[in-house]
C-alpha cells in the first residue's frame, strides 16, 4: 500500500475524480459513486499525511538525542533490583516533568512505577485512541543492567517524546490521539507488568509497544509462559561423624528433587524447560545441613500448560521430602508469565519501517519470558528486538558493557 501511494501526487487524485467520474458512473450506481472516489482519495491523502507523520517522529527523536542518552546513560549507571528502581523511577519522572505538556504521575498504582500522559486537542473527551509505549528499568544482581533495561526506558522515552512532537506540528486528525507512557518495574523478578495490568494501569490503552535490545533484529522471538517456584527443606542437624543417625539431612533432600526434576525431563513435552539451582546446601561438612533451598523456573509454551507442569514438579519436591524426613515448603511466585500472543499486523508494519530506515531482521533465535506476555493477552501490542551494536549475549557482563 505504501509503495502504491508514494507515487501517487494530489493532482492525480483530482484528475481521477474528474476524468473517469463518468466512465464510473456507468459502472456503479449513481448513489455509492461520489462516496467511493472520496474514500479512495481520502485513503491517498492520510498516506501521504502519515509518511510525513513518520518523517517528523525520527526529525523530533534526532533533536532530543542527546537528553534521551543522558537519560538511559544515567539509569545504566545506577542500577536497581525488582521493585527497587528508586532512583530510576525519578529519573524518568523528572525528564517527562521537563518536557512540556506532559502529565506525571510519580508513583503510579506501584512505588517504583509511574505515568505520563499527553493529548491532542479533545483527548480527554470522547472518542480517542490511546497509544501506550512501556518502560522498564530494573537490572541484574550483581552484573547491573546486563539485559539493556536502561535502552528500554531510553526508546520508549523517544518513541513517545518523538510521537507527541509530530502531532503537535501536523493537521488536526480524523480522532483525538492520546500517548502514555508508563513505567513499569520487576519485569526480571516478580513481573510489574501483571501488577499494574491487576490494579488497571492499563484500561483504556488501544495499543501498547516497547522494544528489546538483543543480539539481532527481529519483529519477534518466541517468549515462553513462565512460573518460578521456591522449595526450602527443613531437617535436623547433627555431627556428621560421630552420631549422623541422629540428623535429618536437609541436603540430602535438595538433592533428590533435584535429580528428580532432571529424570522428569524424559517425559516434559518438547517445548517445556525447567532449570534450576541449589541456593544453600549447608555450612561444613562435619555438620549435617538442617536447611537447604532449590529455586527453579517452569516455562511452557503456553500458560495453560503452567498447572499440569506445577503438578509434576511438586511431586518431585514432595517425594523428596518423604524420602529424607524433611519437612518441605512449596512457594510459587506471586505472578506467573504468560507467553507473548503474536500481532502479525503490527510486526509487519514494525518491518517495513524498519527496512525503509536501513534494518535487516530475523526470524530465527528464541527468547526467555517477559510479563509483556500478559499485557498481550489483555491490549494488542507488539515487543520486538532491537540489535545494539554487540554480539554478547544478554545476561552477562559484557552485554553490560554493551548497554
């Protein structure tokens, strides 16, 4: 379509309205005609008026570069855990405050999450059509921000900043248009995203977006439902040498549902994962542990799987615990993600501007999880993958650096 209407001029519409209105009258009935040419030309004139929309979005982000990387570099340089990001929250409050005609609002439904909203001239009455673009900000332990969350805050800031500067400078439009941005924390650890779509942060919202540095270009990668559980095994301690028999030994069954889960894999369907670690086994070897505690991740390829999945690997954890006399506690985390639920229209139109600015994509590779998968499932949206430059793999160091 839009290389249709490119070439397309005014006055081609306007000779096709009056050299072949009567060649047309012939053909369709007198009623519809006019109605058909004008849609027609309507459709010529908002391709044209759209492009010089996109044209405007990247003139306005360019202008703001230099603001938008102090803004990212100041959040990579302080990173926050999960519902911790104080001092990224603050940041971002205060660079939408700076920029005119924003409405903030400083911890939004969460302590560490906001929202910053802007309209066209009727937007807060009516119809309107309300585009919402996602920050995150929250980082790693230890490695800082090694999964590039400071360059999802920094281009949904530019996405959104760029988006309200073109409307600002172009023609009235056919509806009220309204941008919001929100920040949304504990997307590495508890899923933010699943609290605010709980408290309603996102009613009202038409379409939302955000984008992912990776290694790669790609509209999108497969993002797995996912629920994380904690199992704590509590026994009795005792010298190892000189009486053992009188301990219950904690470790023991840490290490039976670990072998557990990993005999369980035989029988997972393909697509499932389960990974997990031993997060404390004891303190010396002469002492029978009387605590020990697993951690693990279950992720389907889709979240109705998740229950059936839960099922299987508590059995795992319960034997355990019958097997060694422990005493066993099962802690699932407070949300479970869901997978990401594909938009083929956006990710299309996310292509083609993409390659029209010079970007090459794939469709090969896999992600983890995102609590964007649940906000799929309740507005449509798209979360696709930006390349950053580095070939290092997220979660480590040296995309650290990258980012």
């Amino acid at each position: 379509m839009h290389e249709e209407v490119k070439g397309i001029r005014q006055f081609q519409i306007i000779k096709l309205e009056k050299s072949f209105f009567k060649i047309l009258e012939k053909i369709w009935p007198t009623t519809f005609l006019p109605q058909s040419v004008q849609i027609i030309a309507c459709c010529y004139r908002m391709a044209e008026k759209l492009q010089a929309l996109k044209q405007q979005v990247c003139s306005s982000i360019n202008d703001s570069k230099e603001k938008l990387h102090q803004l990212g570099d100041a959040i990579w340089h302080c990173p926050e855990l999960a519902y911790k990001e104080r001092q990224a929250h603050d940041t971002l409050v205060q660079f939408f405050t700076q920029e005119k005609g924003w409405t903030v609002e400083a911890h939004y439904k969460l302590d560490t999450a906001f929202r910053a909203t802007w309209g066209t001239v009727g937007a807060d009455v009516g119809s309107v059509v309300n585009v919402g673009f996602l920050c995150e900000y929250d980082a790693l332990p230890s490695i800082g921000h090694a999964c590039g969350h400071n360059l999802i805050a920094e281009s949904g800031a530019a996405a959104a900043v760029g988006l309200k500067a073109a409307l600002e400078c172009g023609e009235a439009w056919p509806v009220p248009i309204k941008v919001t941005v929100l920040g949304t924390p504990a997307e590495e650890d508890g899923g933010g995203k699943v609290d605010l779509l709980r408290e309603g942060a996102f009613q009202g919202l038409d379409v939302v977006f955000m984008a992912h540095p990776t290694q790669k270009n790609a509209t999108y990668l497969p993002a797995m439902a996912i629920h994380g559980v904690q199992v704590k095994y509590r026994g009795r301690a005792s010298h190892a040498s000189a009486y053992p028999w009188e301990g219950i030994n904690a470790l023991d069954a840490a290490v039976m549902a670990y072998s557990s889960i990993s005999v369980l894999r035989q029988q997972l369907k393909p697509a499932w994962k389960v990974h997990g670690v031993i997060k404390h086994g004891g303190v010396k070897p002469n002492i029978i542990p009387d605590y020990s505690e697993l951690e693990y991740y279950l992720r389907t390829s889709s979240h109705r799987d998740l229950p059936n999945f839960r099922a299987k690997a508590e059995a795992c954890f319960h034997a355990a615990a019958l097997a060694t006399g422990c005493k066993v506690e099962i802690k699932f985390e407070k949300n479970e993600f869901y997978e990401v639920l594909r938009n083929r229209t956006l990710e299309d139109l996310y292509e083609g501007n993409g390659r029209a600015l010079g970007m090459e994509f794939t469709t090969e590779g896999f992600s983890g999880s995102t609590d964007f998968g649940n906000v799929s499932h309740a507005v449509p949206g798209i979360h696709p993958y930006f390349y950053i430059g580095s070939e290092a793999l997220n979660h480590t160091a040296e995309y650290t650096a990258a980012s």
